[in-house]
C-alpha cells in the first residue's frame, strides 16, 4: 500500500509528462543504473526515505531507487520546490510522498516525520533537516541501527554535517555527495549557474546592461556569475573569502562590498550558504535601488534578509506567481523572488535533468555501496569513494557518446613515481 499526503492525485497525467522529458535526460540514472538495479536487485528489502526537492529529476531518482528493490519514502527539502503533479505522478508507480508545495514549516516538519515513521534504513537529505530531525526525535532508529548511513545532497546541508562533527554530535555515518567532483562541478556551477533564469522567469528581465551583483563566488555563484555575463550583465562580486575574491577580479569581474554594491545593484543574487549577505538594517535598506530584483539560489531564506524586509516594508503586494513587490518607506519598489527560498527551484524547475543525472546517479550508486559495505561503516563524515565518481564521470561520457584516453602503463607509473626529473 502507498501511503502519501500530497496536493492533488488528479495532475498524474501532467506528472507523467514530466518525469518522461527527464528520464530521456537522465541515461545515466534512469537508464544505465536503473536498467542494471532491476535485473540485480541490490537494494531488496531496504528502506529509503528521501528529502529532496521533489521534482521530476528526485522522481526519477525515486524509481531507480524502487528498480533497485527499494521501498522508497519521499518528502520535500523547501516548502515551495514541490512540483505536486510530479508528487501525484509517484504516487500512482507506489512512491510513498509526502509534499506539497506551500506548506507551512510545522507541515514541512510533520512530513519529514511521516518517513521517519517508516524506520527508513538509509536518509538522503537535501539540506540536512531530516537526518537533524531523525537524531532529535528518533535517535532509537540511530541506536539500534536502523540507519545504516545517510547521504547529503547540498554544500549547505554538509557544512551543517561537518559543524555537528566538530561538536561529537553526528552520530551518523554520513557521506556528503555533494563534495564529490560529479556533483559540485556540474549540478552546483552549470545548474545553479543556470539558475539565473529565474530572474527571468519571475519578472521577465533583460540582463544585458543591468548591473548584477552575485554574492559569493563558490561552485555556485561562480557559475551564476559566468551565465549573467553570457546575457551582457555587468556583473559585481562580492566576497568575504580573499581568494575567491581575487579568483572574481581575474576573472574580470568587478568586486566589492556589498554596501557600496547596494546602490547601483538593478538585480542582486545569492548563494552563499551564510545569512544576511545585505545585514538587515534600515541603512542597508534605504541603499537599495528603485526596482531592484532580489533572488536568492541559496538552499534557505536567510541569504536576503527575507523576515526583516517583509517588517520594513510599508507594503506587500504579490505581483504574479511567487514574486512581490514591497513599497519601502523611502518610496522605492524592490521585488523579491521566491520569498527569498531558492528561486531557481521555485520559479524554474530546479536544475536541468542533465546535471542531475550525475548528481543522482552517485545517490543511486552510494546506496548501492551502502547496503553492500554496511557492517564497515562508523559514525562521521566519510567521503565518496573515487571509484564511484569516476564511474558516474564515465557512465556519463557513455551516454553521451564521448571517448577518452586511458594511461599506458609507463605514463601510469611516471605519474606515480618520483625517479624521473631533468
Ligand atoms: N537540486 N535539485 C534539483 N531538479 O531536482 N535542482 C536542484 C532538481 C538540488 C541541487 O543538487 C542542490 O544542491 C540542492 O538542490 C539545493 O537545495
């Protein structure tokens, strides 16, 4: 029997649609990995529970995982990324889903919950509130052994991991896929870099000659910086790490603090992982430009200082789907994406099915590696073997028909040794 909650079983057939343009996008974990799991089964008699962005990409991920044999539980990873004919779709192939999109933080919670329930045997977070959750309010399934291990799908949720390391308090064994090199360098700079069109999306904006100030210059905003350029933006950095900095400025962007950056800003981006990239003052405020675009492509709605804003503003007017325009006090209009929630996950689709291939095919081949190394595992941050990386690189270029050079045996050992020199 599947057990949900969602928004609507009647856009099943819209879901369907949905799933199908991203499974042809997906040969990688919808057909290479999918394909192998149904014939050897290797996640028979697993439970997954998952909390991600439920979109038609995580769906395809669902059923590579359910191919594999797995009895697979699935909730959202933010209150607005839920594409609920998608949600509907799982439904109806025997996902357990419980998401919807709108739904308040105690909901969000409560639908966590519901997998949690289910004594799921390994978690696939997306932010890390589920495995948060699973060790405050189900640390049994952590004693017993229920969890076997835990995957982390986004930098934000592993910095969290790492921070709950620091102080003993992951209990654990916790593989942070984001840090492998087929995730951040593809989903993170090409798909969040993509993400940029969420601008687009939500207020239907020229880039090309508005000033755009990206927040941050890591995996993702340095690919958000890259495509507003592609579309003729000038665009500002700024930065807090001096390295990232001077990697901006060589690459021809302009840096500066985000103060003096407020003023000529017509369109302003973050994905940092940190609150308040503009502090949340009146000061601050009064700088901001008449019709400015905020957006954030960061996992939570801290980066623009959501809260503060909304208690600014004299006034609140929701323009279209998921964009608001708030009146402040000095007379300027500024409009804010997505409620300050990842803006290209809730006015676009989420990352392109291409990326997410890689992203998804490591999450299907790390529960793979789980369920067959399970007795070898202790509590912490272990990282993703290499070889499963580079099978996903090369299941990939598969895919896409690409070839590569392998090492001779001579290049193999130079390479590895240190004798030959001038
Ligand atoms: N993300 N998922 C999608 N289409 O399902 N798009 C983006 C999708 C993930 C991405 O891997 C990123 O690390 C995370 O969302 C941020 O919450």
């Amino acid at each position: 029997m599947v057990n949900f909650k969602i928004a609507d079983e009647s856009l099943a057939s819209k879901g369907d649609e949905a799933l199908y343009i991203a499974e042809n996008k997906m040969p990688v974990t919808a057909g290479i990995i999918r394909k192998r799991f149904e014939e050897e089964k290797p996640l028979k008699g697993i439970k997954i529970a998952g909390c991600l962005h439920v979109t038609k990409e995580t769906a395809n991920l669902a059923l590579t995982l359910q191919a594999g044999g797995a009895e697979v539980y699935l909730c959202g990873s933010n209150p607005l990324s839920t594409q609920d004919d998608v949600a509907a779709a799982l439904i109806k192939k025997g996902i357990n889903v419980f998401a919807w999109h709108g739904n308040t933080d105690e909901e969000f919670y409560w639908c966590i919950r519901e997998c949690l329930k289910e004594n799921p045997n390994i978690l696939i977070d997306d932010g890390a509130d589920m495995i948060v959750t699973a060790h405050k309010d189900f640390p049994e399934l952590i004693e017993n052994g229920t969890i076997i291990a835990c995957q982390e799908e986004t930098t934000t949720g592993v910095k969290r991991f790492q921070a709950m390391e620091k102080q003993g308090k992951l209990k654990v064994p916790l593989f942070p896929v984001n840090d492998a090199r087929c995730k951040n360098q593809f989903d993170n700079e090409l798909g969040t870099g993509q993400g940029v069109v969420a601008a687009i999306y939500g207020m239907h904006v020229l880039f090309a000659g508005k000033n755009v100030i990206v927040a941050g210059f890591g995996h993702c905003s340095s690919g958000m910086a890259l495509r507003a350029r592609g579309l003729g933006a000038n665009v500002i950095v700024t930065e807090v790490d001096p390295i990232k900095a001077l990697q901006a400025k060589f690459a021809g962007y302009q840096v500066m603090p985000i103060a003096d950056a407020l003023p000529i800003a017509d369109i302003i981006l973050t994905a940092t992982g940190c609150k308040h990239v503009i502090a949340p003052t009146k000061e601050m405020f009064d700088k901001l430009k008449d019709g400015v675009i905020l957006g954030n492509l960061g996992h939570f709605d801290i980066e623009i200082p959501t809260k503060e804003l909304y208690e600014y503003a004299k006034e609140i007017t929701p323009i279209r789907s998921d964009v608001e325009e708030l009146l402040m006090p000095n007379g300027k209009k500024v409009y804010l994406l997505a409620k300050g929630r990842l803006a290209n996950l809730v006015l676009s689709e989420g990352h392109p099915a291409e990326v997410m291939d890689m992203s998804f095919g490591l999450q299907s081949l790390m529960s793979e590696y789980i369920v067959k190394n399970k007795e070898s595992f202790k509590p912490g941050m272990i990282n993703i073997p290499v070889k499963i990386d580079d099978q996903v690189g090369f299941l990939k270029l598969q895919s896409m028909g690409v070839k590569i050079d392998t090492l001779t045996e001579e290049q193999y050992n130079y390479i590895h040794g240190f004798e030959e020199g001038t």
